[in-house]
C-alpha cells in the first residue's frame, strides 16, 4: 500500500505543477466556488492561521484579512507563484513544503485546508491529523472545505484503485491520477472522532463539505 501511495501522490504532484497555469478556471466558470469563498467570513478563523495547500492564492486572501497572521505552505512551486502574485499582504508568509513530510516549528490558533483532505490517502489520514494536531496552539481549531459525494460526478473516477482516485486531463491532453476521496459529512464525522477529534461536519449548497474540529483530548 505504501508503493501504491508514493506513485499516485508522485503523479499527484505533477499533476499540479502542470495545472497551475489552468488551476483558476474553475473558480471563474463556477458561481457555487466564488460563492463558498464568502463561507470564510462565517468561520471561526482567528489568530494565526496555518492555510495548508493553498494553491494558486484563492483562499489566502480571504484568510489573511480574517487573520493576524497567515502562514501559506504548498508543495507546487508553480501555483506558489501565482499565490505570491495574488496576495500580497504583509501578514502572509508563503512557505513551499510538501505537508506529508512537513513537521511544524510553532503552533497556530487556526490550521485552515481547502480541498485538499480528499486528496490525502486514507492509509495517511492518521499521520495527517496528527501533523494538524501538532500545529494547533490549545484551544485552536482546525478548519476545512471540500467536495462532497455529490462531486464525484464531476470527475472521471477510477474503479478498483488500491487508492481512491479520479483521471483528469490537462489543456495539453495529457490524463493524470490523482487521489481523490469523496468524504461524506458523517462517516468523516466518525473517522476523526477515530483518530481523536471532535468535529462538526456539514454538507453545503449539495455539494461540498465544510468542517471545523478540534482535538477531544485522545490525541
């Protein structure tokens, strides 16, 4: 299982390093995406905030005018230039790591991640939240957004797969795999009390899941 992981996380990465320059288009030809960036000012988004993954930038902006700080990491270098581009408050640090391998240095009252859960393996779950848990200050928060079940009808997936995952194709005509797990709201609801959690985890507009969770004290 652990090869299976490595290849597709590998393919993963290259996958978005290839994209950065197309990674903006759904944001523009989806009104429900522009519309659940709004959803940041109803979160409980506060002090200094870990944004995991971040992307191209399109979540930092929102958080960083919600925040005292922001720390951005991602691992792509590419969609880390176009983040820098977009966002230039000076309350944001963008730092390029890889969050698999990334350890924290210091703690956050807010680690924030938009779709990207459903792109960790589920043999990596545990390992993930506990890097979360490692980055929160007491009493922080950990905060995420992400598709729903009902996206999966978006995506090509990709039946009988060690790991989840879904082919997409790039404006170039190359097709990448790419993890993807479709979280239902109330089995992940389950799976984190699991691994230590306390969450609350709600289905949005039919198709994306929103969380926010904090350690229940079996971490």
């Amino acid at each position: 299982m652990a090869g299976d992981d490595e290849a597709l996380l590998a393919e993963q990465m290259a996958y978005y390093r290839a994209r950065a320059p197309e990674y903006d288009r759904v944001y523009a030809e989806r009104s429900d995406l522009r519309e659940l960036l709004a959803a940041v000012d109803d979160l409980p988004v506060t002090g200094d905030v870990l944004e995991l993954a971040c992307g191209t930038g399109q979540w930092t902006g929102p958080l960083a005018a919600r925040a005292r700080s922001v720390t951005a990491l991602d691992a792509a270098a590419e969609t880390l230039d176009i983040a820098c581009s977009r966002v230039t408050s000076p309350n944001v640090l963008f730092t390029q790591a890889d969050v698999f391998t990334w350890r924290p240095s210091r703690r956050y009252d807010t680690v924030f991640f938009a779709f990207w859960l459903s792109h960790v393996p589920p043999s990596r779950m545990a390992d993930f939240w506990n890097t979360v848990g490692a980055a929160l200050a007491p009493q922080g928060r950990a905060i995420f957004i992400d598709d729903g079940p009902g996206e999966a009808v978006h995506e090509e997936v990709l039946a009988r797969q060690p790991v989840p995952a879904v082919l997409r194709p790039l404006d170039d005509g190359s097709r990448h795999r790419i993890v993807k797990v479709f979280h239902d709201a109330e089995t992940l609801t389950g799976d984190l009390a699991a691994l230590g959690w306390s969450a609350d985890v709600r289905l949005v507009d039919g198709s994306f899941i929103v969380g926010v969770a904090e350690p229940s004290g079996l971490l």
